[in-house]
C-alpha cells in the first residue's frame, strides 16, 4: 500500500493492475499480507510457509504446466559490447573516475558469483544516426492557457497550420511546452492557431538547445560521466512515444489503446468500468546503446454508455446499493444533444432532488418551473425518470445548469482515476495475467505495432530512429541459494522456498501470556459462541502448532473473549460501536496479555481492531479468518503459517542462515526506511506516512520501527534523524555496542529523486551516527526499486521454473543496468505465477567500499530472512518491513484515507485535515510495542 499506488493487487503496490483496493466505504481493505495464511498444505506436523502469492511481486498469473519459452527455436546471443573485454575495460575506466571523486559511487565492477546463463529482456536497442544535432525549443502560447488540456488542444491546432506543414514529420513535443526538431526551424518561427474568434493563440518558439548525439556516444561508452544525458534520452523518448501520444490515451503507466485498436473486446470489470490495455516506453542508457524498454499495462475506463441515467441504475443495482452512483460517477465528462449540437461538458455536481423537484426562474417560460416542466416544453422532451434520479449539474461555476442524466451521453475513452473496489481488483488481475512467454510475445509483436516502433511511425523515422525487433538478450548469473537453519536442521532450497516439515524453530518463545478474541459479525462460518466445540477445537490445534514448533505453552487454553458485533450500519461507516464494544470485552481481562489471537468473520473489521490494539491498548494481535480454520483442507498449513507470525512478534527466531552467508553482516545493522503517500481519494493537505526500520539481532529477523507523519506530498523523510537515533538505540540496548557498518535499504524512490536522498537524507543520517560517542559506523544506502517495467525471461525450457518464469536467485546487471551507477537487478523470489519481476537495486552512497559480489550476493540471501515465510522474498527484508509497517500505521488513519463521501473530514481544508489526522494519530504506536515487529 505504497501511496497511491499502494491500495494495489500484486504489492503496492498497486503496479500494473489499475488503482486499487477500496477504502471501506466501496469495500473493506483486505487483511494484512500474511494474517491470511496459506491453504496449500499437504504436509502433517509443522509445515510453514509464506502464504502469500503477492509476495512474488509477478502479475498475478496462470498455474503450473508445461514449460515454455519465447522464442525457443531463436538463438540466444548476447551483444558483442557486453562480452567480459568489454565490461572489464569499462570498469578500468570507472577506476580512473573513482579516483578523481571519491565521494561518487561507480560501478566497482560486475558480479562473478553464480552460473552464467543468458535471459531475454524487455529491452528493444535504439539506433539513432550519429554526429547528428536535435534542437530542443521551449515553446511558449500567447496569450497564457494554464489548462493541459487546453494546451494540448493548441498543440493539435498546431500540427495542422501551414508554418509547421514542412516539418511535421521531423518534430516530436510534449503538447505543453516542449517541441524537439531534426532541423532548426527558421529563425522567430511563430504560428497562429483559433478556435473561433475568442480563442486565438499564438504559438512561439523560442531559441534551442542543441542536444548533439556523438556527446551521449562519448557518455554511452564511459568515456564522460561528467556529461548530462538527461535532455537527449527526454529528446529521444518523446521521439519514440509521439506515434502513441496520437492513437493512446496517455496514463502515467503508459499508453492505453481503445480495445478496438487493438482488434480486442472490451474487458469488463464491473457494470461501469471496463479495463483498456496498453503499452509502457521509455528510452534508457545502458553501455554502449539506448535501449527502449516496452511492457504491458492495463488501466480502468468508464464503461460508455448513451444514458447515464442507465448506467447509475446499472450501478446501482450491481451494487446491490452499497455504492452511491453518484459518487462514482461524478467526475465523468458527459456529452449532451438536446440543444441540437453535441457539448461536451464535465459533471460540477450532482443536484439534491430529481428534475421533477428542481425548479428555477425562467424568464422565457414565465416564471419559475421545474427541470422537467422546462425540457418538457421547451424542447418536448418527456423524462423517463422525472422523479428518481437527481438531475446533473454541468454549469460553470458562476452558473448552474441542470439536465435530466438520461439526456447525457458517456463517451467512451474516459480514465476512471478512482480507486477499484475488491471485486474489480480481481477482474483486473484476470486480464493482467499472463505467463512470461505470452507476455514476451505481446509485447514484441502487438507492442511494437501499436507503439509505431516496427514500422518506424512518423516521426519517427523523420528522426532517422531504427529500432530493434527483437528482445535484447543479455548475460545473468543464477545465484546459489544460503543455507536454512531452524533448530538443529539445515534444510534444502529448492527455486527460493524450502520445506519444514517435523522442524522447530530457531529460538522458539514463549506463548504464556495469550487471549483469544472472537469476533462474531453475521458470517456463515462464524462460530456460535464461546462454548462451541469447533471454536475450542482449532484454539487447541493452533496451541498444538505452536508447541510442535518448540514454543512453551500452556496447558489450559487461554482467556477466552466472544463479542457478537453490533450490525453495520450505513451511519457507521467506520464500525466505532463495534470497535468500542471490542475495547469494553477486551478491559475484562484480568491482565494485558502478551498477544491476542483474534478469529475474524470478515474484513471490514481489521483497520480498528488493528489501531485500537496498537495504539491505545498496546497488545500485540495475530488474525485468523474463521471461514479459513474451519475448512478441514488446508487447516493446518493455515495455522503453522499463523504461528510463523505469533512466534516472531514473541521475540523468537525461525530460522537463521548459515555462518557463511552471513558473514557479510557481522557487525552490520540493516535499515529499512520509505514514505507512503495518502493516495486516491484523500484530501489534499493529508499526511505522509514515514517509516524506519532496523536489525537489532545478530540474526537479522527483528525490525521495531519507527512510525511518523510527515508533511503532505513529501518524499524525503522529515525526521530520518530522529528516527535513526531511535533506531540505533534499539540496537545498543540488545547488541551493547554500536555497529561497525550500516546499510540503508531505501524503499519509494525514482531515479530522479536519487539525488535528493543524497541531499536531504544522508546528512541527517550520518549527523545520527555521529551523535553516539566512539567510532561512527561506516554508511551505506541503497536503492530499492519495485516500480519499474523491467522483466527478463529465460532461453532455455531447463533453466525455467514450473511458471516458465526464471528461477529464483536470477541476477542482472550486464546489457540493461545503467552505464555509471552500481545498479542490478535481482529475482531473489520464485515467481508464484504469471510474469515475475526483479528488484532493482542501485548503490547511491558506499563508504563500506562494497564489492559487487558482496552486495549482490548479501542481498539475495537477506531475501530468506524474511521471518513469516518458509521462502525467499522479492524485496530485502529491511525495505519490506519499512513497508509493511508504512502499511499498518495507514490504518492509524483509515478514518481519513480517504474520508467517506458526505463525511465532515472530506471537506476539509489542509490545516483542518492535518490537524485531524494529528488527533486521530495520537502517540502513534503504544509504547509496549515499539520494540517489537507489531506491524507484521
């Protein structure tokens, strides 16, 4: 749940699948990743495991079969640039750079670990003409238009004048302010474009910058890092976007073509959206070429509909009337007709009553009359629905005009910018699923198609731009796994997962201080009440779990506690009567316990179970779904992964690597730090979420955190100081002295904002170590990124996995990485299913001097060390328990993320909001939980 993108399917992330899981009022955010356990089991005794499909970080996809892969009969050569010659002189050069400016982190060299094997990339090369000149002119509009949409309509004004006639298959532009040109126009090049008498533009040019390709050639070949590549690849990816930018509909994760483009149907996701796919481009260096690197995304669309008092009815009905169809529909553009044109025009509101009821002064019919009297006998309409539906308000805003929604069009190729509500979350997935062979084949013949790059659209071979049709293939390593450790065990890894069967923990807790929590809320597997056998019966098999584990435990089942919830209520929406009458039975303990098992019915109930136990009352929760620990199938699986959690967020440890895959750590504390955006649907002015973790165990599986809000909007974490002070306390309180070396695990950065961290955070973190007394832990801090299109796919059937994915431990950092930086991308995880996808890890600051193989190596075995699984995970442990605990502290505030509809919360100004979301904060986490992983 990073951001706005962080209520997604997949992680957070919300990647590719469309906007999101809902806020409660469209439907109850799901559990917590791994309160859900995991139904596969076919083992008896203690088998754990993750549970968790998500954490595979892949479109969610098909299940196992035969395995393919693209272009299997296609031989799988590498570029020549990419041979170790090449690369080893390269890294000579960067030698010569590091020596000139030790402060820049350079590739120190590539990795060596692992078996060579070749993959298939997502990268197609660029071939652009050499010792050419792009001229790049700022483009200024007089008078002033501040509307983008408007200054895209100049900009196709544009394109039709005469003036620009000559050259128009050699200029590419943003449609806003930018125009770049393969020759240099004339000198004062102006144009004049109108849109009837009121709306006359003039459009200038202003004097270039000469962008000259044998400068980034120098770049390409590590011959001048000095130089910026910035302003010529932004030249060149607008050169390979501007055929799409015609056809598509641009969305921040690509291009989205209407289903008919690209000779499909639509792809429904409920009754009014319908999903519309589409294509990802950009143009990024890698040595010695620009590669464009292409993926599939996906994106929700109002369903169009030449009524739209038939679609509000369609909703609502679908909605069996949870949802109100004027809130989702209110920021639709709706064409009408009756004034015999079609006019376009954008929904200001929905009114109160229905045109039968609405009634205003009309000086041409003689006085006051209603909406319907007026559309009756003006324009001899007699309304279907005169009297139950309200009427749509498409004025401006000095002046309302009201219509009848049955006499408004919905045009088809309207983004929906909404959050998606649970259900068409799962739709979109459906469509999003993909195996990698077939998502490799998509997008090299219907990407490349619908992009213009195979057939070289205007402009761009005005451009003289040839691009590759092939995949790039480039050289990988695949890494050896660690070794598993639980409590006298060393178990086999298999494709990153491993199975524990009849094993103990590591260091098993203690489980003597529980409660048990039922909370009964009207679902079908509900257990009756607190004396039902089936209820008693799975409280001790879980206990039974827990000691086959190791843990001690009591004989005699813990108190137990039984709230039937009071029902729903529209009025409620935000469940306080039930979360109070949870606190009342809760206060009737004798004691706090030391953690809760809580039997859940559904999920609407978790955000304030979960803030009212870590904030107000401090006791540590684990959540099982009833319906999940009544099914005989799968049962135990379930609860082994249950105690996975209550064991670790007891102070035990799982398991441990061996001594040599943790050498690299001796003396190291890992930290986890990022910041969660408020999202879709928030009211501007809401808080930030930041969040840092780190290791205080020389076994590297507890992360306490520190929690914060910060300002609205920002990305650098406000408080990194004070966070890391606590963080390093935490540390000396169980280690007795500090680390020798840090490394930083910073998660939710673009490469753009690379050197802000640089900026901003890394003297607030290195002003942190140098506020203890003795020598100041070495620092370094890499780059965590999730959100990237770059996927590979393996050359061989027999270095595939069962999904026809690349194998666990797959490593990149040779053909696609970046030229200078000390970037790779890794696949520490098994791909579950459809198309996995890699980490992308750059090194930004290294006074620890790390080696590739260390960081690369170090950082694929922290991957099994994620303590809830029995596999590895996609992203390294530290950033992903940041992220887990950004996770849980938005709960904190789910009464303003966003605010339901007609809520006073939703129409507050920012202060008003900040000051809300302080109260609703409070003191954060309880201070009975801050040194514990409360957040998993």
């Amino acid at each position: 749940m990073d951001n706005s993108k962080g209520h997604g399917v997949g992680r957070g992330d919300r990647g590719q699948h469309g906007r999101g899981i809902p806020p409660s009022h469209r439907g109850a955010p799901p559990m917590a990743r791994g309160e859900q356990g995991d139904l596969s089991s076919r083992s008896s005794g203690l088998r754990l495991s993750s549970g968790d499909p998500r954490d595979s970080g892949g479109e969610l996809g098909f299940g196992s079969g035969t395995v393919q892969v693209y272009a299997p009969n296609t031989p799988a050569q590498a570029d020549a640039r990419l041979s170790d010659r090449e690369q080893d002189a390269l890294v000579s050069r960067f030698r010569a750079l590091s020596a000139s400016d030790p402060d820049r982190v350079v590739r120190p060299g590539f990795g060596k670990r692992g078996a060579a094997i070749a993959v298939r990339a997502n990268f197609f090369a660029l071939k652009y003409p050499k010792d050419i000149v792009l001229y790049d002119y700022p483009v200024v509009i007089a008078p002033d238009v501040v509307s983008l949409a408007a200054r895209k309509r100049v900009f196709e004004l544009l394109e039709s004048t005469l003036e620009v006639a000559p050259y128009l298959h050699e200029i590419a532009h943003d449609w806003t302010q930018r125009l770049v040109s393969r020759s240099r126009l004339p000198a004062d090049f102006s144009a004049t474009v109108s849109e009837g008498p009121e709306r006359v533009y003039t459009v200038k040019v202003l004097e270039p910058k000469e962008l000259r390709t044998a400068d980034l050639d120098r770049y390409l070949r590590g011959e001048d890092a000095s130089y910026n590549p910035l302003p010529i690849i932004s030249a060149f990816n607008l050169i390979t976007t501007a055929h799409a930018s015609h056809t598509g509909v641009p969305d921040k994760k690509g291009y989205l073509f209407p289903p008919s483009v690209l000779g499909e149907s639509p792809l429904a996701l409920s009754a009014g959206l319908e999903a519309w796919k589409g294509f990802f481009a950009t143009v990024r260096p890698a040595y010695g070429n620009l590669m464009v690197n292409v993926n599939v995304c996906m994106g929700a669309f109002y369903v169009p509909n030449a009524r739209l008092s038939d679609a509000m009815m369609k909703y609502q009905q679908t909605s069996y009337g949870a949802s109100n169809p004027q809130n989702f529909y209110r920021r639709v553009r709706v064409t009408t007709k009756h004034l015999g044109y079609r006019r376009k025009s954008g929904i200001k509101a929905f009114g109160s009553q229905s045109a039968r009821k609405t009634v205003f002064q009309c000086e041409e019919l003689g006085g006051m009359v209603s909406v319907e009297q007026y559309f009756q006998r003006k324009f001899n309409i007699r309304l279907q629905h005169a009297d139950d539906l309200p009427v749509v308000n498409v004025g401006s805003k000095a002046k309302d005009t009201f219509v009848p929604a049955e006499l408004c069009e919905i045009e088809s190729g309207q983004p929906y910018a909404g959050m998606l509500s649970e259900r068409e979350t799962l739709e979109m997935a459906k469509y999003t699923t993909v195996p990698p062979f077939a998502s490799a084949k998509t997008i090299a013949e219907q990407g490349l198609e619908v992009l213009g790059l195979r057939s070289g659209a205007p402009p761009i071979q005005g451009f003289g731009v040839k691009f590759s049709l092939d995949l790039a293939v480039v050289p990988a390593r695949l890494l050896s796994p660690p070794k598993v450790i639980y409590s006298s065990d060393s178990l086999t890894v298999a494709n990153g997962s491993w199975n524990t069967r009849n094993v103990r923990f590591h260091r098993p807790a203690q489980l003597t201080r529980a409660a048990i929590l039922v909370l009964a809320d009207g679902g079908r597997e509900d257990f009756r009440d607190s004396s039902d056998p089936a209820l008693r019966g799975v409280a001790t098999r879980f206990l039974a779990t827990c000691r086959a584990g190791g843990m001690q435990v009591d004989d005699a089942l813990p108190p137990l506690l039984f709230v039937r919830l009071p029902q729903a209520n529209p009025r409620d929406p935000l469940r306080t009567a039930a979360i109070d009458a949870i606190e009342n039975e809760i206060k009737t303990l004798p004691g706090r316990p030391n953690i809760m098992l809580v039997f859940v019915s559904n999920n609407g109930i978790y955000p304030g179970l979960k803030k009212l136990c870590d904030s107000k009352l401090g006791i540590a929760t684990v959540c099982m779904q009833m319906a999940n620990v009544r099914k005989e199938k799968g049962r135990d699986q379930y609860l082994a992964s249950v105690a996975l959690k209550v064991n670790t967020k007891l102070g035990g440890v799982n398991h441990q690597l061996d001594a040599t895959s943790m050498h690299w750590l001796k003396n190291t504390m890992l930290v986890g730090m990022g910041v969660t955006q408020p999202g879709v649907g928030c009211v501007k002015g809401t808080p930030s979420i930041a969040a840092v973790v780190a290791s205080c165990d020389e076994d590297f599986m507890h992360y306490p955190a520190s929690v914060g809000l910060q300002e609205h909007g920002k990305e650098m974490i406000t408080d990194v100081k004070t966070m890391m002070i606590e963080r390093l306390n935490e540390y000396l309180k169980h280690m007795k002295s500090l680390p020798e070396r840090v490394v930083v695990f910073r998660g939710g950065v673009s490469d753009g904002q690379f050197d802000q961290v640089l900026i901003r955070e890394l003297p607030e973190i290195k002003a942190a170590l140098r506020s203890f007394k003795g020598k100041t832990p070495k620092l370094t801090i890499v780059i965590c990124g999730k959100h990237h299109h770059a996927r590979f796919y393996p050359t061989k059937p027999e270095q595939a996995d069962k999904t026809s994915n690349t194998k666990a431990g797959t490593l990149v950092d040779k053909g696609v990485a970046a030229v200078y930086k000390f970037d790779f991308f890794l696949q520490a995880h098994a791909g579950q299913q459809g198309t996995v996808r890699p980490t992308h890890y750059t090194v930004i600051s290294d006074e620890n001097r790390l080696s590739a193989d260390e960081i690369q190596q170090g950082a694929h075995d922290a991957s099994y060390l994620w303590a809830p699984a029995t596999k590895s995970v996609r992203l390294v442990p530290p950033a992903y328990a940041a992220e887990r605990a950004r996770q849980r502290a938005r709960l904190y505030l789910h009464e303003i993320l966003p605010p339901p509809p007609g809520s006073k919360e939703s129409t507050m100004d920012e202060a008003q909001i900040m000051r809300r979301a302080k109260e609703l904060w409070g003191a954060g986490v309880h201070e009975n939980l801050r040194g514990s992983m409360f957040y998993l």
